[in-house]
C-alpha cells in the first residue's frame, strides 16, 4: 500500500548470466525449495522481450 506522502522507487535494474537485456526487479524475494535445498530468487520483468522469470539472488548484479 503507497501512502499520499511517500515517493514511489523506479525498479531496481539488473543484469544476469546468459542475457544481454536488462531487467527490472518485481518481487524483492522468494524462496523456492525446503529444508536445505531451496534457493532464494528474485522475480525479474524484461521489457524487450515481457518475460518475467525468476532467478537465484546470488547471479544478480545491479546496473
């Protein structure tokens, strides 16, 4: 929920293995798997093409 007096943040931009594009984070965390095999990714939108995919945190890089 936004308030009247808060700023809205542009996504974070970011960069991952095996693409060229950049991409916009949508969702700051998930955590995919149980026990000690699961892994934490975060959901990202890539405009050029509109996919929306999630990777492991670790593998993202900021621009």
């Amino acid at each position: 929920m936004q308030f009247a007096n808060e700023e809205r943040q542009a996504p974070r931009q970011v960069k991952v293995p095996d693409r060229e594009d950049i991409g916009l984070v949508v969702d700051e965390g998930k955590s995919f798997g149980s026990g000690n095999a699961h892994v934490y990714c975060v959901g990202i939108h890539f405009p050029a093409t509109g996919e929306v995919k999630f990777y492991d945190k670790s593998k993202v890089t900021t621009v």
